[in-house]
C-alpha cells in the first residue's frame, strides 16, 4: 500500500490544497454574509495561503524542486500558521481566554529563521510547524470548544467536530514532519508514519482539512437558517450539504481514478523503456566481462602452463609470462596474474610486473581465493580511494593430480565503459551490493549512496571517503521497478543485477510524460470540483420551490440513466457482463442458502466472423440485436440475459436444474435455426450449460460452461452441450 500512495502523491497534494482552498471559501464566505467580520477572514487566508502552499508543494514534486522555490515554500507556510495562531489569538478574549500579544510572534519567528540560517531550510519548517502549526490548531481547537458551550443543535454538534479536526490537525501536521536531527523530528517522521501506516501524512492532513471545510459549513448553514426562521430553507440546506460532500467526494474518487488510469498508460510506456534501457546496459557490460572470463578459461588451461606454478622447482617463467601477456593483451586487460596455491606470483602482466610481484592487491583477494575452491572467480573491484574500479576473474589452474595448483587472474578496467556510456541517454548507475555508485554517467553522483546501509553495516570505502555522511538518493533499497522520488524528482528508476554478482545496474527514467498525463486528471478534478461547488453556491443564493423540485427530478433521472447505462449493453439493450457477474455472485449465495438449483447457459454465433466479412459488420450488429429479441422471448421472466462479449451471451438460470436448463436451451437452439435474419438469412448458436454444485465459484462455473461450449463447437457446432459434475466423467450433447 505504501508504494501505492508513494505513487499518488501527486494527487494527494492536490487534494490537500484542494481542501484547504475550500475551507477559505467557506470562511471568506460566512465572513461576507456576517458583515465581513475579520476572525472569518483571517482563517480563511490562512486556508487560501495553506493551499496553494500545498500546490506549490505539488509543482515541486512534478517538476523538481529549488534552493530558492523551497525557501519561498517554507516562509508561505509560516505565514499561513500564523494567520491560524491570529484566529486563535484574536477570539479568545471573545470567550474569555488568555492570550499574549502580537509582540509573541517576533521572538517565535526569530527562532525560525535562526533556524534557517545556521541549519537549514528543513529544520526551519519543522520548527514552523512544531511552533506555530501545532500551537494555532490546538489554539483553533479551544476557540471551537468555546463556540460549542454556547451553541445549540447541530451548531453545537458540528463546532464540536471542528475543534476535534483541529486537534487531530495540530498533531498530523504539528507534530509529525519532515526528518532532521533533532528531536522528536528523528522519531516522528513522515517515513515513520509512512512504514507505521502505510499510508501518507499529506492525505491525513488533507482527510482533516475536508472534515473541517464540511463542518465550519455545516454551521453556517445552521445558523443562517436560524436567522431567516424558514423550515424550506433549512430542509435545503441539510440536504445540499448531504448532496455537496457525496458529489465533491465522488468527484475527487473519480478523478483520482482517471489520474491514475492516464498516468498508467504513460507509466507502461515508460517503464518498457526503461527495460530496453537497461538490458541494453546490461548486455554492454555482459560484453566486456565475457572477454575477460573467456581470456581467463584458455589462460588457464594453456598447456605447460604448470610447469612453473606446479610443485616442482620453477624452471623459469618466460612461457608462463609470454602466455598471460598475450591473453592479456587479448583480453584488453589492464593486468594479470598467474599465481601459485601459496601465493607466490610467478608472473605477472608486463605493464605493471614490477609493482606486482610481491603480493597480489587486497581487492583482487576474493578472486583468488574463489579460484583456490576449484571454482572460478567472477567479481567487480576498486581500491579504497575510488581509482582502480575494473572486473576481475580467474580460473583455477589444475594440476596433474586434480587439484588446484594455481590461480590465473585477468583484470579489466571499467574506466574505458564508462567513457563510452558518458553519452548515454539516460542516467544510469552501477553500484556495489551496498548502494555505492562506482561507475555512472552522473560524474557529481561518483561514490555516492543510492540507499542508506543497514543497521550495523560498515562500508570500509565510505567511511574512509567521508561518503557516509551524504544523505543517500532513495530511501530505501529498490527492488525491481519503483516510482520514487530520486534526487529530488520523481522518475521511475529500474534495477538489474548484473550476471553472477550482486552488483547491480539502474536506470533512471524521467517521468514527465507520466506527470503531464496525471496532470490532466488532475486539472479535470479541479474543473468537475469547482463546478460542483459553483451549482452549490448559486443554488443557495436562490432558493425557489419550483427551481429545487425541477432540478432534483432532473438529478433523479440523471441517476436512473446513469444506473441504467452501467449495467446495459448499448448494441443490445441487454445486461452487460458486469450486471451478469454481479448478478451471479448473488444468485449463488441464494442457491447455496436455500439449496435451490442454479445453472447458467454461455452460447454464441456460429461463424459470426463469416457474417461480418461477407455481409459487413453492421449486418453483424443487426444479427446480434435479433439475435438477443429471440433469445429474450424464450426464457423466463426470472432468468436473466446478459451479453458477455462480442457475439457471445449467457444466461443466469435461478431455480433451474442442469437437465431442465438443457432442455430449455435445445428449445433457444431450434428458434434461433428457425428464424430469419434480414440480409444474412439462417444463423445457428452453440451452447454450453453448467449447473451450480456446492464449492463452486463464479470462475469455475464459467469455465465448466466454457468448456460445454468449446465442446459444442468442435463436435460440429449448431449444438447444445451440458458440462457434467466435477470428476463424473464427459459432457453430453445433442445436435
């Protein structure tokens, strides 16, 4: 789940804002009904400015972020909550509170940019909110509770909802915030929250801020109503409010379902070709250690080779030298190594034969010692100051006896592949098991972690390096393919193991297709929302009797088409298949309760293609639309007739045994031989029938009809096959 959400922040950022820019609507609105009092003013600007905040937020998120723009960020949102502690501070004295002065607000703002200038920017707005966020809601929260004690009805009910928002507020956004070394920052967190929950702090926030909207609205209504003394309006009233939260609600579900299915289109695009991308990386490099593994393998089996590794006194190591250049020179190696079992090197490549020849280097180690267990060593390496990254492997040199009497070792520089991926078009890295780029296009990211390290996990080179000490890319280790915010975007970013290690390739893909088509589901959302509200507003400012019952007939029937449409099929005026397989879960459940029988009838038309490509396909339809009238006429009012798909149809048979459900459809099955079809003449079906048997499930009763039919179809067709009982033996038919 949490992926899924890391996936829709966008949204949620949207939906956020959204919900605080309604709230300010709502407030700004009271305010002009009210005279313009100021408190409503003041909390609806800190709505209006919490929101677009929150956009702001948004456009970070899409399309990257900046010292600058994250500077603008964090002062907007400081302002907003001291708008909010304004609203609290200001209507105490109205219920008897106590509450400082405006000269409170230098000192609490001097910590904050104190803050920002000797730490940075994210301690200034963890600051901000643990100051004036926090202490503004529960502040808020008080004035509401007071509002409540006075009030009556459902004015009291709902100022008390507001004050427990606020409450729940402060905590969501006052208390819980973005990580930095203090504490409680370093423990209550948004990536702590996000692995306690599972969900996002931002959609909580934004849950509560909706809440608050709806109910500081619900209080205008009350009292407005109050005011006027008219039951008609405050009947309208209730019921626009009812009415307002299902569209709005509707409205944001649906546009986050048409977010992410735009998005989703796009997303597989990408990802495919993050995939080509990839594999071609990976089949780059396959290139250059498959030399090198291939150079290793005939190196050591070279034939006398042994002679001056084996037991016996060396005699000399020209041939064992003039051998590994030549395979060295073949490999396109920086150096080699032969070597035997007591760790004596007896020759080494010419280039560097002079430094070499006392002892192999450390990170070459491994290789050898994987080689000395009969096995070859495959493994990528660098020495601790970042230089020397290069692919090492060796191959055991066999002795007479079968054992192990040497090592043969070829090394090959990476520095050469990462020149020739310089250009690559996308950013890429290579990294170490523990998230350390050492090869990579992104010169400025050399060295750096992708991923934090585990708990109690030592990294020799990082330490050394001081690399530690960077924030890592990625929160977490990536598996697979993951959208994720990576190095301040978001981008779908793709791993692959490289062959017979754990190093590992990835590939960063940038997501602005992916983001353009998410941005208009949510521009769509935005205009479907403030319609909405528009319809809403306008239709309290003019309430007329005969305007509300034409307009609430029109909604009625709007609905009813709407019901109708979603489980109607539009060519044949029968069920769809998701009327069907709702039906069918139903009608399952009731069999299984009462034990009545239930079977269900899946045919189709015989040669249908043929019709379509002689007679065309309008032909086609008009078949099908005949088609389902005959079939409509010869079943019974409780069964139901739904079209599946294309020129298949089914029917759900309640109350119907298999055998008696295979009479009725030979009876369909004659009717239809026997009519006439304008413009094609005769057409036959093939039928399948299934009968409902305790432990079935939708999928395989379909499939037992399923396979009827097949049956049907490959026994000749124009035939109506019944599927038998589970384990009783084959279906039977008759033409």
């Amino acid at each position: 789940m949490a992926v899924f959400f890391q996936a829709q922040l966008d949204f949620i950022f949207f939906f956020y804002g959204l919900a605080f820019i309604l709230l300010g609507a709502v407030c700004f609105a009271i305010s002009k009904a009210q005279g313009g009092r100021i408190k409503w003013s003041i909390l609806g600007t800190f709505a209006l400015l919490h929101g677009i905040g929150e956009w702001l937020d948004l456009t970070a998120l899409m399309i990257g972020d900046t010292p600058m723009f994250a500077a603008l960020r964090v002062g907007g949102m400081t302002i907003s909550f001291i708008l909010l502690m304004e609203f609290a501070r200001m209507n105490a004295g109205q219920f008897d509170l106590p509450a400082p002065g405006r000269w409170i607000y230098l000192p609490l703002v001097g910590i904050v940019v104190y803050a920002a200038s000797t730490v940075n920017l994210g301690a200034a707005a963890a600051l901000a909110r643990y100051i004036f966020g926090f202490l503004g809601s529960v502040g808020a929260g008080m004035i509401f509770i007071a509002e409540a004690r006075r009030s009556t009805g459902g004015a009291r009910t709902f100022a008390g909802f507001s004050a427990i928002y606020f409450f729940l507020y402060g905590i969501a956004a006052g208390i819980i915030v973005r990580e930095v070394p203090f504490w409680p920052a370093s423990v209550l967190h948004y990536a702590w929250f996000m692995a306690s929950t599972g969900i996002p702090i931002q959609l909580v926030r934004a849950l509560l801020a909706c809440a608050l909207a709806f109910s500081i609205w619900a209080i205008w209504g009350i009292l407005i109503a109050r005011e006027l003394g008219s039951e008609r309006y405050a009947s309208y009233i209730r019921k626009q409010f009812i009415a307002a939260i299902g569209a709005i609600t509707t409205i944001l579900l649906v546009g986050w379902t048409l977010t992410e299915f735009l998005g989703e289109i796009y997303r597989r695009n990408v990802e495919q070709t993050a995939r080509g991308d990839i594999d071609l990386l990976a089949s780059r490099l396959a290139g250059e250690t498959a030399i090198v593994d291939g150079m290793v393998l005939t190196l050591a089996r070279t034939p006398g080779l042994l002679s001056p590794v084996g037991d016996g006194p060396h005699q000399g190591d020209g041939y064992g030298q003039g051998a590994l250049d030549l395979h060295v020179k073949a490999a396109g190696a920086t150096s080699g190594y032969i070597m035997d079992a007591s760790k004596n090197i007896i020759a080494a490549s010419t280039e560097n034969a002079r430094v070499m020849t006392e002892a192999l280097p450390k990170r070459l180690q491994p290789s050898f010692d994987a080689a000395m267990t009969g096995k070859p060593g495959r493994d990528f390496a660098f020495d601790s100051d970042g230089s020397g990254r290069s692919y090492v492997s060796s191959m055991p040199i066999p002795s007479d006896k079968g054992t192990v009497a040497g090592v043969a070792i070829l090394s090959k520089s990476l520095d050469g592949l990462e020149d020739d991926l310089t250009r690559f078009g996308r950013p890429y890295f290579f990294v170490n098991p523990d998230g350390l780029v050492v090869l990579s296009n992104r010169r400025d990211l050399l060295f750096k972690q992708l991923w934090p390290l585990a708990d109690g996990q030592k990294n020799e080179l990082a330490l050394q390096r001081r690399w530690l000490g960077d924030r890592p890319m990625m929160a977490t280790e990536l598996i697979g393919s993951e959208w994720i915010t990576f190095d301040g975007r978001r981008e779908i970013v793709r791993r692959r193991f490289a062959e017979n290690s754990q190093w590992s390739l990835l590939v960063a893909m940038p997501a602005e297709t992916i983001v353009a088509s998410r941005l208009i589901g949510i521009i769509v959302t935005l205009l479907g929302t403030v319609m909405a509200l528009i319809y809403f507003i306008g239709r309290e400012h003019s309430i007329r009797e005969s305007v509300q019952t034409e307009s609430r007939r029109a909604l009625q029937k709007l609905a009813q088409d709407l019901r109708f449409q979603a489980v109607t099929d539009p060519l044949t005026g029968l069920f769809n298949r998701w009327k069907f397989d709702d039906s069918l879960v139903g009608e399952m459940a009731r069999s299984a309760r009462y034990g009545t029988p239930l079977s269900l009838v899946l045919y189709d038309v015989d040669h249908f293609k043929q019709v379509n490509d002689i007679h065309g396909h309008q032909a086609g339809d008009d078949v099908l639309v005949q088609l389902s009238q005959v079939v409509s006429d010869g079943i019974r009012k409780s069964d139901l007739l739904a079209r599946w798909g294309g020129e298949e149809f089914v029917i759900l048979t309640p109350g119907s045994s298999g055998p008696k459900t295979y009479q009725a459809a030979l009876k369909l099955s004659q009717s239809i031989a026997q009519a006439t079809f304008a413009d094609v003449g005769r057409v036959t079906c093939s039928f399948g029938v299934a009968e409902h048997v305790e432990g079935d499930t939708a999928e395989s009763l379909m499939a037992r009809a399923d396979g009827a039919l097949y049956l049907a179809k490959i026994n000749g067709r124009n035939r109506v096959e019944i599927a038998t009982l589970p384990n009783a033996g084959r279906a039977t038919s008759v033409a």
